[in-house]
C-alpha cells in the first residue's frame, strides 16, 4: 500500500516539475523565437525602406540608399543577414532581381520563391526558411526576402542548450523526489506498523483471558446448570472470539509475511465455493459458478481460501436475494475473481468505504452472523498482499466485487 502511496508521491512530483520545465522552455522558445522573427521584419521594413530601383531597372541590392540615412552595411545584424529582392512590373514582368551575397539561392529559385509570396495576397510572413515582406510601388512591386537560416540555427542551439541543461536537472529532480517521497511516506509506515504490531499483540494477549472466560463458563455451567445469565456470557465471550481471530488474520494479511507457493487458484475456488452452495440453498438461493481450470498463481493456499470465502459469505449476508454468481477468468495475465450477487443500491460514498475496518453500509444492523465489517478489509489485505487488487461496484441491480491476482505459469 505505501509502496504505490510512495509512487504516486513521485509520480505527482516528477508530472508537476515536468510541466513546469515543459512550460517554461516552451515559453522561452516561443519568446526567443517572438522576438527573432520581429527583428528580421524590423530589418525587411528598414531593406524595404531603402530600396530603389534605378532607371536601367537595376535594383540598389548594396543596402545603400538615398536619403543620408548611412549603409546598412554598418550594422552589426544586417551583416550577418542575407538578404534577397525581386522587383515585378505593374504587368508581372521582373525588373530586377536581387541574389544577395552569399549567392545560396539561384536566380530561378528566387523567382519562384517571390512568385509564391507574391500569389498568397500577404504583405508579410514567413515560408521555408524565409520572411518575406511585399510592397506596392507607383511603378512596382518588391518582394524582399531575408535568409532565417541563421535564426533557424540559433532556435537548434538553443533547444539543445534547454535539453542538455534540463534532462540532467530533470534527472537530479527525480531523484530528490524518491527521497523527499520516502521522508513523507516513513511518518505513515511507521504509524501503520505499530497500528499493526498493537493489533497483533492485543490479539494474542486477548487469546488468554477469552479462553479462561470459555473454561470459567463450562465449569459454572456444570456447577448450576442452564442460565440465560451464562448463555449471555458465553454468546459474547465467543463474538469475542470470533473479532479477535478476524484482527489477527487482518494483521497477518496486511503483514504479507505467510509463506508462498505455487496453488491451483481453480481448483482451491472450486472446493472453496461447494459449502456455499448447501448455505445458499437453506436461504433459498443457488450460487451459480464459472471456473476456468488450470489457473495458477503464487501464494498462501490459506489466504486465498479466506478471499473466496469472505466474498462468497458477504454475497450470502448481505444479498437481497436470488443467484449468486461467481467467477474465475484470465485476464491480461491476472486472474480474475468476480462474486455478483443482487442488493441494494451501493452509492459512491458507500462505495469509496466498503474496504475500510469496521465500516458498515448499514449502521444499524446487528452484529449476528460474526460480520464485524473486517472481512471486505481483510479481503483487501490478501488481495494487495498478493500483488493484486480488489475493488467494488454496482451494475444493474447487483453488487459486483472484483479480485484480481498476477497469474504464474
């Protein structure tokens, strides 16, 4: 149980700081990645800006312009960008085109490029490698062009930088959490082993004065003969009885400490089921059983006998009537140990509690029968303590109690 308490602890931890990490990349990626592509337009507007084309056609692709604004070539970022320009007439002829100066891309690669830009109806975006910007001339239309290339490569750079910083912390947060997980669970484990060893040794010293009260009873009974007065005593001394044999099969099973083999859980069902089906025939009702043969898991032949049986017995307690159905399957490798049986609606509340020690759906039933509302907890406890599970639901008008255990071969 503190076992998958301790991987949920971990588990909860390493999803938040995974979301967080995820986040907060992410942010900075698309920030990093914001702020880089408003750069490379601010520099398209100010190419765009100082672009003419002369009267042979020819475009001033050396980033220099009129106006007395100073070569761009000055600048630090414009040369380490490439840029690109084709010029279209008013009646889609090329005027000029502009190849930059690392000459990475051809003349007809550009065209075709501009051309694509130009058919999409934007005036600015990005597509491929490249941000574009297109403005409309008097006599022309120019689509500029700049090269991301080297802003594709910074965007790699710094996601490897991100991952190979943030696996290794992701790493190191894992492991803080096992260890923050198993400083949070310890406080529980210790609480819930010396709840353990105080049932298990109130259990045993109780064993002692129930069975002097038992010879007590016997002896006053020969000596006086029949008295509702002992008749009394010995009803409560042996509920005793029974609520301490239950406690201390709880504590075993919870403990998981019974010794393990290799059992046919098939047929240890099957002899299992046969006396309740005498009990449910005197109360007027058939248990109806399906047992798939030669299934085989690993534990304690005792244990599992009790899980039958307290299912069995708690469908025969608190039915409302009419067929118990009980299974046994493989599934998925588990095998699968199912009890319907018709009763009254279970809510969710009920639902939630069913396993709990002691809990009752009904809070005013009598104690008869020696249900004392531990069997479903006891239940739990071998079924977890064999690797397995058990949970509680309600389908169409029945009580559905599921058993599963991982199967050996």
């Amino acid at each position: 149980m503190f076992n998958k308490t301790r991987r949920r602890i971990v588990l909860a931890i390493v999803l938040s700081l995974v979301a967080l990490m995820v986040v907060t990349l992410a942010t900075i990626f698309i920030s990093n990645r914001l702020a880089a592509e408003r750069e490379n337009f601010e520099m398209l507007r100010t190419y765009v800006e100082r672009y003419s084309l002369n009267s042979q056609g020819q475009g001033k692709g050396s980033m220099g312009s009129p106006g007395g604004r100073g070569p761009m070539n000055d600048e630090y970022r414009f040369r380490l960008s490439t840029f690109y320009s084709v010029a279209f007439s008013m009646d889609g002829q090329v005027l000029e085109v502009n190849g930059g100066d690392s000459g990475l891309q051809s003349r007809d690669e550009l065209l075709t490029l501009a051309q694509g830009f130009l058919d999409s109806g934007r005036d600015r975006g990005t597509g491929g490698n490249m941000a574009f910007m297109v403005e409309r001339r008097e006599s022309y239309t120019l689509v500029a062009m700049l090269d991301m290339g080297l802003t594709d490569l910074s965007q790699q750079t710094l996601v490897r930088q991100m991952l190979l910083v943030g696996v290794p912390a992701l790493a190191v947060l894992v492991v803080l959490a096992v260890l923050i997980a198993r400083r949070i669970v310890r406080p529980l484990e210790e609480n819930d082993a010396r709840q353990r060893q105080f049932i298990s040794d109130a259990g045993h010293e109780l064993k002692t004065p129930i069975a002097v009260m038992s010879a007590n009873t016997e002896l006053l009974r020969r000596q006086l003969g029949q008295s509702e007065w002992l008749d009394n005593i010995e009803y409560e001394n042996g509920r005793m009885k029974d609520l301490v044999k239950q406690l201390l099969d709880l504590s075993r099973a919870e403990r998981g400490d019974a010794a393990r083999e290799r059992v046919d859980f098939s047929r240890l069902t099957e002899g299992e089921a046969l006396p309740f089906e005498s009990l449910a025939f005197e109360k007027g009702r058939s248990l109806e059983s399906s047992i798939r043969p030669d299934i085989f898991v690993a534990g304690n032949p005792n244990q599992l006998r009790q899980l039958v049986s307290i299912l069995l017995d708690n469908a025969l307690a608190h039915g409302t009537g009419g067929a118990i159905e009980l299974s046994l399957r493989a599934e998925r490798h588990r095998a699968v140990l199912e009890v319907k049986n018709p009763a009254e609606e279970l809510k969710k509340e009920q639902l939630e509690h069913l396993f709990d020690r002691f809990y009752r759906t009904d809070q005013a039933r009598t104690d008869t029968g020696g249900h004392y509302g531990l069997g479903l907890s006891i239940a739990r406890a071998v079924a977890e303590s064999h690797g397995g599970s058990i949970r509680a639901s309600w389908q169409e008008g029945k009580a559905v109690f599921t058993a599963e255990i991982p199967i050996v071969l």
